[in-house]
C-alpha cells in the first residue's frame, strides 16, 4: 500500500504525437518493466503541458492513481502508464483510441498476441459492468471531510464521478487533490489541477477561478492573465479580490497599468468582506503609507480575531478563509508595536471601531 501511496498522484507525464490513432497504435508496443527511457522511445519526448489551456493539448500518457488502477472506469481520457517510483520502470498500462468510449478501456496485448485486432476493444458486453463502477461512492460531504484527513486516495475516489458529472464544487475539490497532494507527501500534478480549476472556473466557481487565475502566472501570456484574474475578481470572493489588489497596486507587465486607488478601494471592500488577509494587509498599508495608526490597528485587530484554518481545514473556500498561525503571529506582533507608539485615546478608539 506504501507504494500505492506514493502513486496516488500522476506520476510521469509525457505526450508527443497529437494524432490519437498513432498514440494508441505506439502505446500498445509498451510493456511491463520497461524503463521510462524505453518508454519515451517509444511515444515520443513530452509535449509542454504546463500549464492548462484552453485550446491546447493535455498529456495523452501519465500515470494513474491507486484508485484509478483498481477502478479504471473513474479516468476518462487516453492512454495512460504507471511507473514505479522505486526501480523507474512501467509497472502498469492502459491503452485506448478515439473510438474507444471513455468507460471502456484495453490493456496491451502480451507479446505473444500482439498481432490480435484491436476491434474487440470496444466490444458492448463489457459497457454495462464499467458503467455501473461508476457511481459516486459517496458524497461532496464525504470527499471534504477525507481530503481534511488528508485521506486524498479516499477523497479522490469519492469525488472523481461528481466532477465528471459537472458539479463546480466537486470540481474544485478535484483540482486542490491534485495541486496540494505535496502537502500530503504525495506528488502534484499542476497541468491536471489547472484542468479542473478551469472547468469549475467556467461555472462561476470564485475560488476555482482564483487559482486558475494565480496559476497562469508566468506560463500564459500577460493579456491572459489580466483577463483570467479580472473574471475571477468579478465572483466576488476574497481570493480574488487580493489578486486583483496585487494587480492594481503593481501593475502587470504591458498588459494592465497600476491603479493604485481602484486598489485600495477593492482591498478595503475584501476587508469589510471579512477577509483576515485582506485586513492584516490594510492595516499594514494603512500604516507605512497612509500613517493613520488607529485605522491600521483597527484592522489589524479585527484580522487577529480571525480563527485558524489551514489549506486542508475549508477545502472549499481555502484560499480565501486560509489563515495560519504565523498570520496570527504576524497581527499580534504588529499590535504590540502599534501599541507602543498610541495614545490611550487613540487605542480606545481603535477598539471601537474594530468592534467587540
């Protein structure tokens, strides 16, 4: 089970010819044990897929998880290998064509049998019992309170058929196992996570829009980035909103100028919001830039008071609602140097405003 673990994030990815007829035709020539230098021989150098885009190709080979590997049916898409993360050779495969429906799958035929068609592939019989593998092994409930466990083989299985069925939330909660399984000892996979960020982006989804937005840093053009950030702001959630802030106050590259007042008035509107980030970074601005002490203390109280949750705790709303005990730290520490420099007036009236 120790190396199921390790697995149960992709592992490899590789992709070379666009063609899937060839893909599947090359994927059959695969074998147990090979080396992934024989592998790449055979299908080809990777293509970049880093990070998810509209409109370009995702890896057609990458590895798959524990769960997958004992529940085929729940991968949708094309050929797909395992690799042993010990001894670095192919430990399972699966291959299959354009014409193969994405709940019937093949395994390559051994060598002695590899001239036999492929048309039996597809056979119609095998339809009913894949189909019926599908069904959601619980609910949205289940998979955030095993992804809080840190339980991602569990919470992989649980949630892959409601993401596929197109729940936004589902599809969020697909792409953080993905994108945070590091966090879990496990190994990420971002071309992947950025897949499903985009799909629940797309269905009005903030704090998958968020990350989408925040991921395209550096791999999309700037025009991209703007445009993805400025969708995702609209949605209204604090995640955002922040990255929108960062965006006005900095400016990005040729594709957006500053406008430092649209800023401030757009992180202030996240701090009434509720967001500890949002307060704990107007109170600092409030007090290097616009030296009003009892404001920066205001919100930096009002951030302090805000519980802990980890990335793990609110799956759901993490990047929005995350707030460490370093942030903590950060505040009170900031309260005690406020402190020292406040009249017993002007603390007085800090606490008020920032309220019981």
């Amino acid at each position: 089970m120790t190396r199921a673990l390790a697995l149960a994030v992709l592992l490899a990815a590789a992709g070379c010819s666009r063609r899937e007829a060839a893909n599947y035709k090359h994927c059959l020539k695969l074998r147990v044990g090979m080396t992934k230098a024989e592998m790449v021989k055979i299908m080809g150098e990777p293509e970049d897929t880093i990070p998810y885009v509209e409109g370009k190709s995702l890896p057609y080979l990458k590895g798959r998880t524990a769960f997958e590997w004992s529940n085929p049916a729940s991968m949708p898409g094309g050929d797909h290998v395992s690799l042993d993360e010990a001894s670095g050779t192919i430990e399972s495969i699966r291959c299959s064509n354009s014409e193969i429906t994405a709940s019937v799958y093949v395994e390559p035929p051994a060598p002695s049998t590899a001239a036999v068609s492929t048309s039996t592939a597809a056979a119609p019989a095998k339809a009913p019992a894949v189909a019926a593998s599908t069904a959601p092994a619980g609910t949205l409930a289940d998979a955030v309170a095993a992804y809080r466990k840190k339980d991602l083989v569990r919470a992989l299985k649980i949630v892959n058929p409601l993401a596929g069925a197109g729940d936004p939330e589902a599809q969020l909660l697909l792409g953080l196992i993905f994108f945070t399984a590091k966090d879990a000892g496990m190994v990420s996979n971002e071309p992947e996570a950025m897949r499903w960020f985009y799909q629940a982006s797309r269905q009005k989804n903030c704090e998958a829009a968020a990350y989408y937005a925040a991921s395209l840093q550096g791999h999309a053009t700037p025009e991209t980035v703007v445009k993805e950030a400025l969708r995702a702001s609209e949605l209204n959630c604090p995640a955002a909103q922040l990255l929108e802030v960062k965006l006005l106050f900095e400016g990005y590259q040729d594709a957006l100028a500053a406008d430092v007042p649209a800023g401030e008035k757009l992180l202030l509107s996240a701090a009434q919001a509720g967001s500890a980030q949002a307060q704990l970074q107007l109170g600092r601005r409030l007090l290097d830039v616009s030296k009003d002490s009892v404001q920066a203390y205001r919100w930096t109280l009002a951030a302090s008071k805000h519980p802990l949750v980890g990335s793990f705790d609110d799956p759901l709303h993490a990047q929005s609602n995350v707030w460490s005990a370093a942030n903590r730290a950060a505040a009170e520490a900031r309260l005690t140097d406020l402190r020292k420099k406040m009249t017993p007036a002007q603390l007085a009236e800090a606490k008020r405003l920032a309220g019981p």
